[in-house]
C-alpha cells in the first residue's frame, strides 16, 4: 500500500486506503459502493467548501428543485455528509449535533435521489442509502488508520 502513496495516481492512493480500511474493520463493501466512495473521495479531495457548508440548508434547498437539478442537488449533499460523518465527525461536535445528524440527512439524500432518477441509478443509489452506515465505517477506519499511522510516523 505504500507503494501507492509513493507513486500511485489519487485513484490508487484512494483504493489503498479503502483496501486498508477493510483490513482494520474486516468489512468489505460490495464493488458499486466501493467504487462509488472512491469516486466521492476523489471528487472532494480538493473542495476547501466541505466543511463550510451547512447539510440541513442545502438539503432543504435541494427538495424544492425538480429532476435532475434535485437529483444532483441530493447527491451532492449526501456525499458531503458521508465524508463529514467519516472523516471529519468532530465538525458535528462543533456544531452541536451528533454524527447521526450527518448520516440521516445523508442517507435521506441518497434515497431522494434513488426516488427521482432513472432506474439504472435508482439502484445504485438504494443501495447506498441501505450501506450508508457501511460507508462510513469504512470512511472512519480511513481516519483512524491514517491518524495512528502519522502518529507512529512522528514518533
């Protein structure tokens, strides 16, 4: 997996980590939410807005929009709640609400967009409002694994 880091592309080093997650929890996700979380964390990984916005607004928002524009409206705001519930829970601390605050409105989201798109994605996105609480999981091994490692790296 290091080897990765050193000389992967952003979609390797993203694999790695969701490998090594698996590693840490012993769970694996099916291959259409494994591939989708790398696509999520590749889309994100350079978003300086995440932790700025605020999910229960733009979720609001999203459900007075129609087709596509909720749609995409909707993923996006489950997206951003998966990895702010992941990878960044301590946001929710400072907030003053919980991580599941993040997971409902995310898993939420996913199903509205499952409710409104084409069957194909309807599916895909079912699926991902049912392993919501999966993806996560894998999403907080990341973090973890990556805090210990850095931490073991100082020392």
């Amino acid at each position: 997996m290091f080897e990765a880091f050193k000389n992967g592309t952003p979609v390797e080093v993203w694999q790695a980590l969701v490998q090594d997650a698996y590693e840490q929890t012993g769970r694996r996700l099916d291959e259409s939410s494994e591939s989708y979380l790398v696509f999520v964390l590749l889309r994100y990984q350079a978003d300086g807005l995440l932790l700025a916005r605020t999910q229960g607004m733009d979720w609001l928002l999203a459900m007075d929009l129609a087709g596509t524009a909720r749609a995409d409206a909707l993923r996006d705001v489950g997206d951003r709640c998966l990895l702010v519930a992941g990878l960044f829970p301590g946001l929710a601390e400072r907030r003053r609400v919980s991580v599941d605050y993040f997971i409902d409105i995310g898993r939420s989201a996913y199903q509205g967009v499952a409710d409104v798109t084409r069957q194909t994605y309807a599916a895909l996105y079912a699926q991902l409002a049912r392993s919501y609480g999966e993806l996560v999981r894998t999403l907080s091994a990341i973090r973890g694994s990556q805090a210990h490692r850095a931490i073991s790296l100082a020392q």
